[in-house]
C-alpha cells in the first residue's frame, strides 16, 4: 500500500505517543525531542498494548508487565533481548506518513522539524 496518511505533527506534541489503527494494523507513533517514531502497538512479551503503557524521556514501558523498550531504536532495556516491530514513516509538511509493509525490528525516528 505504501506510503498512509495517519496524522498531523500538531496531534502529537514532542513527549507524546498515540495508538492507531492503519488497515487493521495497530501503529504506536511516539514522538520524542521532536523525532517521530512508528511501532506496532503491541507488546513482544504478552501482545498487550503499548499504547497503554507510559512514555518517560527516551524509554516506553508497556502497561501490563512492565517490558521496557528505548524508542530511539526499539531495543528492549528490560529486558534486553526484546525488540519492537518497526514501520517506515517520513513527513510530508505537517503530514506523518507510515508505509506498515515496510516493517524493520530496530527503530530510527524521522525529524519533526
């Protein structure tokens, strides 16, 4: 499908992240020191939400079981051999565009500026 429309810049403010749904696929986009980031919104550990979780700095802690992942490249922290799906994005003006056929499973954001 490619490239996918899925919000603007101005609905997620630096420190925030929002859980999407993208053609049935569930999308974390994060937002951290203004870089954008985009997951698959569920946990390696339990298939929980992470949506549901909490946001603290550089670091997303899933709400269930409390798995911890740095969001700058989606490696786990706790615990360490844990690592999140990955889905392209790039912005287009103030449009945040995510293709989930391109998936990865190490993270690098795109600049919001």
């Amino acid at each position: 499908m490619g490239f996918q429309k899925v919000a603007k810049m101005e609905d997620l403010w630096s420190g925030e992240m929002i859980g999407l749904e993208v053609n049935g696929e569930r999308v974390l986009l994060l937002n951290v020191d203004n870089r954008i980031y985009a997951y698959a919104d569920i946990c390696p550990h339990q298939k929980s939400r992470l949506s549901e979780g909490v946001l603290t700095g550089k670091t997303l802690r899933c709400g269930r079981h409390h798995w911890e992942f740095d969001v700058c490249t989606g490696s786990g922290v706790n615990p360490q051999n844990a690592c999140l799906t990955l889905f392209s994005i790039k912005i287009d003006g103030e449009d945040i565009l995510v293709d989930i056929d391109d998936v990865g499973s190490l993270g690098s954001g795109v600049d919001g500026d």
